[in-house]
C-alpha cells in the first residue's frame, strides 16, 4: 500500500504516513458503505486526523483511492 495508518485500532486520532507528497483527501466508510468522514489534507504524507465523533465498529478508510480497513475502539 502506499500509506500506512496508525495506531489501528484507534480512539481518538489516526495519523497517516505516505510516500506521496501534496494535497490529499481522506475518507471513512462504514460497513454499508456510507461515508462518515470526508476530510482534505494539505500534506498527505504526514497528516492527523480526529476520529473522535466517530462510533467504535470497523471501516473502510480511502486515501486518494488506495483502501485499507480501520478499527475504531
């Protein structure tokens, strides 16, 4: 993959580490495919994101298309 996430599983914030550099979009997916977060970063290759608002349960997270699983706890 060409991003890595971390910690997962997570609570408050993830924090995604990229090979790529500029601009990014980040999104959460539930199971059922709906969105639940939609955040852009300036900086794909170090970037923090607040998951807080977010219910513990499995996801789905896209960085510029490339998809990995997320476990919020």
């Amino acid at each position: 993959s060409s991003f890595n996430i971390y910690p997962n599983p997570a609570s408050t914030e993830i924090k995604i580490t990229s090979q790529l550099n500029g601009d990014g979009d980040v999104k959460i997916y539930d199971m059922t495919g709906r969105c639940m977060k939609e955040v852009h970063i300036s900086n794909i290759n170090d970037a923090t994101i607040n998951i807080s608002d977010i219910k513990t349960g499995i996801y789905f997270i896209d960085v510029n298309g490339k998809i990995e699983k997320l476990v919020i706890e």
